[in-house]
C-alpha cells in the first residue's frame, strides 16, 4: 500500500484485538505507529504492519485514520507534544536562570541521545523520507523546527546574550548536530558528550556582558 493510499473497510482480514473501537483503539494503533515509525522509518513501515503491533483490525484502523498519511500526521502530533515536554522539562530544572536552561537542555540531551535505541530526532528522519518539501509531513517538520528556534531565542534574549538570535542558531545547529552524530557515530560517542561542553563555551562567551553586569 502506499503512503497515501486510502484504506478501504471492504475485505478486512479480523485479527487479535478485533473488538476494540474507539478512542482505545486510536491509543494502541498511535503506540504502535511511534514504535514501528521510529525505530524502522514511516515508508517502511506499512499499515499491516501498524495493525498488527496494535492488536487491531484494518477495520478499527480505517475508523480512526483515513490513509496512512493521517496517520504519520498523528504520529508527528504526538512526537511533537513530546518533544516540548522534554525541552520545557530540562528549562523548568533552573526556573529564572535562563543560561542555565539552556545549559540543562544539552545536558538533557546528550543523556537521550546516549541511550543505545536512540533513533536521532523524529523529525529530522520525517524530513529525509519526504524529499518533496510541500508534503504535509514535511511542512510540519518545518513548523516544528520554527518554534524550537523561536523558544531557544526566547531564552538566549531572557539570558542577556549579547546577540540573541545569533547565540540561538549556533545552539539550534549544535543540537542538530547531537542528532546526526548518535546516527552516523553511535549512541554515546565523543561528539554527543562534547555538545554539552561546546554548549557551555557558546552560552558564556554569548552572556559575558549579562554575567559581568
């Protein structure tokens, strides 16, 4: 099937799980399509496959989402919401002290991407599986990636950096950076665990002035 292809209800095969409906079943077919999706990539992976690690029928799956790309949409929704979580978790650790917000977040960050089934940024694979940039799923890479940069520059501008959107670039390309590198270097390798040192020398030559006054 193919990644926006309809899903049609005419000949659905039941399967383990056929009776639950519902917001229920919406909850274990998203599991399945974040575990499925990260791990082994959105075009790879196909909707039968989605079912199956759901313990759904195609049935329940056509009553929730219309076509596979419905489904990536909400896939991407929901690894959206927990990307902020993780970023506004590591800034609320030194409430008022925005230097040491952004600090934690690459401190935050090289333990995630150290983990040993870490998969990079969810986004970033999104967008080299989607080469067209007017695909919906890359247009929300895209707006993903605008308010990250928004809320880094809210932060470096709280901290007093010199130049605000400057110091907030150099950080959005370190962190992007910490992405690539626990794919093409591994979980845990020497670049990661330098992020938050480099992080430390970008954020304090940027505030000199603030911390001096």
């Amino acid at each position: 099937m193919s990644d926006s292809e309809t899903l049609k209800p005419a000949g659905v095969r039941r399967a383990r799980g056929a009776q639950t409906t519902g917001p229920e079943a919406q909850q274990h077919l998203l599991r399945a399509a974040d575990e499925l999706f990260y791990r082994e990539g959105v075009r790879a992976v196909g909707v039968d496959a989605v079912v199956e690690r759901a313990g759904v029928n195609k049935m329940s799956l056509y009553r929730q989402f219309s076509s596979k790309d419905e489904l990536v949409m909400a896939y991407l929704e929901q690894k959206d919401e927990q990307f902020f979580s993780y970023v506004e978790g590591s800034f609320a650790k030194h409430p008022g002290e925005p230097a040491k917000q952004l600090q934690q977040y690459f401190d935050d960050l090289a333990v995630r991407a150290s983990i040993d089934d870490y998969r990079g940024c969810p986004f970033v694979n999104v967008s080299v599986e989607f080469p067209d940039a007017t695909h919906p799923a890359r247009q929300f890479v895209f707006r993903n990636k605008e308010r990250l940069m928004a809320r880094l520059l809210d932060v470096t501008t709280a901290a007093g950096a010199d130049d605000p959107l400057a110091l907030a670039n150099g950080l959005g390309l370190m962190i992007e950076g910490v992405y690539a590198a626990s794919q093409t270097y591994g979980p845990g390798c020497g670049p990661i665990l330098a992020a938050p040192k480099v992080a430390a020398q970008l954020i304090a030559a940027a505030c000199s002035g603030a911390q001096a006054g």
